[in-house]
C-alpha cells in the first residue's frame, strides 16, 4: 500500500531525504511466508494479503522499498516501518497505516503517497480495519499485541502535550504500543511524567489543567485522579509543571509555574494532597515561590529544592520541624527572582545518585552549575549546549545526560538541539550528541536494555514537516534510540509520535 515509485522526481526525492533526514538501515531477510492468512483474521486477511502484502508493495520481495513495511503476517505488521509504529492496539486514530489506506477524509486523517495506487482500499474495508484496530488489533486467535509480560515489560512513557496522550513505548521493538487518552476538556498539555521506582505506577500532571493522574502500568489505564482545583486557591490552570517522587514511592510533590507559585505533596497511596508538606494551597500561592519549576528531594524526602525559573535562585526548604526555607545562589551574587541578560534562569535540578550534589540545567546562561548538597555551595559550572532544559542519569554509567533543546550548533541539515554526555565523577563532558534531533526536550535512559531514548518535540514551524497528519492539530514530532553503551544511534530511526512529544521517563530503572 505504501509502494514507493522506482523512479522519482527530483524535487519529490529532495523533499523526502529533508523529512527524513537520515538513512534507514534495511532489515535483514525474512522468511517467507507458508500460510495463506498471514495469523490474521479471516476478514482482515483477506484485506491486507489481497490489497497490502501483493507484489511491488509490502511482501517480502518489495518492503525494503515501500518504507520497509511487511504486511504478509499479523507479526511482521508489528515489526512496523522506517517510521515506528503502524498500528497501535485500541487506537485507531493513531495508527498512521490506516492514514495511507482512508479513501475519504470524511472518516478520519488521509496522508498520501506518492507510491500508492488510487483508492485501492474500499469504505467498508477501510471501517473493517479501523474497527479491527479499537478492538486491539488481534491475530486469528484474539492475541493483543504486546499483551504479555504485562508486570515485567520494560516500557517507556512519554507525554504528548499536543494530543492529550502519553504514548507507551514497548523498549524492546522501541515501538509505541499503546496511547493512553488523559484529562479530560478542561485539563489539557499533559507535562511532565514520572514512574514509581517499583515500575507499577506512572504520575502525569497538566499545565494547562488542575489533574495529576496516576496510571497502573500493568494495565496502562488511569486509575485514580487528584483535582487541585478543588483544593488549591487558584489550582486550576496552574501551570502544574515538574513531579518529584520520593525514593519510596510514597508521595510526590508537583510545582505549580505561578508568579507566586505552589509545591504541593500529593500521598500516592490515598492520592490526597497532604496541607502539611504543601506551600501555599490556601492563599493562592506564595512570594517565597516565584516561578518554581524544578523539583528534586533529598533520599529522606524531607528536605527539598525547587528551582525559580527567572533569576539565580534555588528555594531549599523543609517542613521540620516547621516551615523553612532558604534562597540559595547559584552564581554567587546576591539572589534574585526576576531575570535579565545575566542571570541563570535555572530550569531543571537533578540530584546525583548519592544525593551529595545537585545539577541545575541554566537555560540563560547555557550552563549546568553543579552545587555541594550539604554546604550549598557552586562546585563547577559546565557549559552546555543552547537552552539546556532535562536531565536523566545512567547509573551504571555515571553518566548524567542533557537535553539541550535549541542548541544551534547541530550540523546535521535539519536538525537543531543537542544531548550533552557529562561524567558525573570527573564532571567533565564525555561527549556532544548531534542527533537526529529537532528541539529535544527531555531523556529517558533504558538501563535494562542499554539505550536511551530522546523526543524531539518539533514544536516550532521551522522545523521539518511531520512525515504525516495526526488525529489531532499541531506538528507532529518523534524520538530517537541510542546506544548507552557507545552513545551512537541504535537504529539511525525516527520513531513517530503524535504533537509535542515533550517529558518521557523510563518504567523500569
């Protein structure tokens, strides 16, 4: 179906090397196939292997040149393109094979190519499909794709801001295998994500919205709600921004991006905000507050930083035995809380893996400034690539890795951000990552399989044209894989996402 034409147009093949901006490497040779329904079912077979899986398109002798899509069974189906995933179980709306396959508008997203035959695919065919796929895209006999080892399963999470979704990303085939649909009308750009250090539970926020939802890893579904709207004097909308989670997995604390802002502490057993580890749920923010951003906790979780956004500051604070807090500089001069040409404008704090210093990413000052826990002091000060923004740490690497998001130095055509390596023991950088990469925002490093994982959210306009429409409006971005062990690309792949492909962390560490 998505047959690409042996010869192309000038124009057309510049304009496909700009979108993909990279050489897909060809899958090794498959096994042909014996049975005559592909594992699928017998109404979708006789779709797929009739209209998909025929000669010069998606069968084993003609799928290296039709975007490396194999149609001939329901388990190569899976395998899906130089693209990532083709069919996501249960969402029919973010399957893009069902995007090259629609002949009207009227149902749903039509991408077209200029390698498919006109309308091959009838409406009733193309509704066979779509309904096939909300039923979760089964084989002949019912299997759901990925579906098994659904306590043990490596996965990884990834917010879509644009979409209202988190993306679940299956680590081993790096494939996204299911969307999760979160908030609701009111509760839009799911922000930051984070995932209980047992693996069983993933906490979403919204920053446009007053939700933190918690979601069962095991069935990937939204179990409870917490509304800080109901609650926090001003909580709707209220720009929640950055989770931090207590090493046992027994609260978390969410800030709230306001100019005189929030950090709230939610129970993850009971899901109820808790007023006593919380600041200012009544009065509508604080001055003490302003712009936080950052989170992070010592390994107690009594002790806590907050990064304010515009200026040089750090907000250390405790709740023992009563409130507080202490303005903490990051560049030595007297602290401030609104910014200029100077001023770090600290985004990001991540705590190393013994809690004896602290990284802060400085998106002013291009910098991650490093800070002595216990004395509160500047170790060293790291330059960095434009508008450092996340971070993720390898801990059987000692590495900390930074998401560099306009970091116009990459020289790839296209391409624009970097990721920055830095030896948390000699803090000096190992290396400059220039990927395939357009406005990388965070990381999420895979210990259990050795990679790491990198969204590019391609928010803005200048940006490469999404390789196809989604369901919902906006740019659609992806992520890249790479290799923890020699920081190369794993696969050289752009894995499509839906729009804004924004915070992404791992279930497993």
């Amino acid at each position: 179906m998505r047959r690409f034409l042996l010869i192309i147009l000038p124009a057309v093949l510049t304009l496909v090397l700009s979108i993909t901006a990279c050489v897909h490497k060809p899958r090794t040779p498959v096994t042909p196939v014996t049975n005559t329904d592909g594992n699928y079912p017998p109404a979708i077979a006789k779709i797929i292997l009739n209209k998909c899986a025929t000669s010069g398109c998606h069968n084993a002798a003609s799928y290296q040149n039709a975007a490396n899509l194999l149609l001939d069974t329901w388990d190569h189906l899976l395998l899906g393109s130089a693209s990532g995933a083709e069919v996501v179980a249960f969402s029919p709306l973010y399957s893009p094979f069902l995007y090259y396959c629609n002949p009207d508008s009227a149902l749903g997203t039509v991408a077209k190519d200029p390698g498919h035959l006109d309308a091959p695919i009838t409406r009733d065919e193309y509704l066979a499909l779509f309904n096939w796929i909300a039923g979760g895209a089964p084989d002949k006999n019912g299997n759901i794709p990925f579906a098994t080892n659904t306590a043990t399963r490596q996965k990884i999470y990834l917010t879509n801001q644009g979409c209202d979704l988190v993306a679940v990303i299956d680590a081993k085939s790096r494939l996204i295998m299911r969307y999760i649909p979160i908030g609701d009308a009111s509760d839009k750009a799911p922000h930051d994500v984070e995932v209980s250090a047992d693996g069983i539970y993933a906490y979403v926020n919204f920053y446009n919205g007053s939700y933190v939802q918690k979601i069962d890893t095991r069935k990937d579904t939204v179990v409870s709600t917490v509304n800080l709207g109901s609650v926090v004097a001003g909580g709707t909308g209220g720009a929640w921004s950055v989770i931090s989670l207590s090493p046992m997995d027994t609260a978390l604390m969410v800030s709230g991006y306001m100019p005189n802002g929030y950090v709230v502490t939610i129970n993850t057993g009971t899901m109820q905000i808790n007023p006593n580890l919380s600041v200012d749920i009544f009065s509508g923010g604080t001055d003490k507050f302003v712009y936080p951003h950052g989170l992070a906790g010592n390994a107690a979780f009594d002790t806590f930083y907050a990064t304010l956004q515009l200026g040089n500051v750090v907000n250390k604070f405790t709740f023992k035995p009563v409130f507080w807090y202490k303005y903490v500089s990051l560049n030595n001069s007297s602290p401030v809380t609104t910014n200029n040409a100077t001023t770090p404008d600290p985004h990001q704090i991540e705590m190393s893996p013994d809690y004896s210093r602290y990284f802060v990413t400085c998106q002013n000052t291009n910098e991650v400034r490093v800070m002595d826990t216990y004395m509160d002091t500047l170790i060293t000060v790291i330059p960095v690539g434009t508008f450092p923004q996340e971070m993720d740490i390898s801990t059987s690497k000692n590495y900390l890795f930074v998401a560099c998001m306009e970091d116009v130095a990459n020289p790839r055509p296209g391409c624009h951000g970097s990721v920055y390596v830095i030896d948390i023991g000699n803090l000096q950088v190992v290396k400059k990552i220039y990927g395939d990469f357009y406005q990388p925002h965070d990381i999420a490093v895979d210990e259990q399989d050795g990679l790491v994982f990198i969204p590019s959210r391609n928010a803005n306009p200048a940006g490469p044209a999404p390789h196809h429409a989604t369901a919902c409006n906006g740019r659609a971005g992806w992520y890249s894989v790479y290799d923890l062990n020699t920081l190369e690309p794993a696969d050289n792949k752009r894995y499509d996402a839906t729009v804004d492909p924004y915070a992404i962390s791992a279930r497993f560490k």
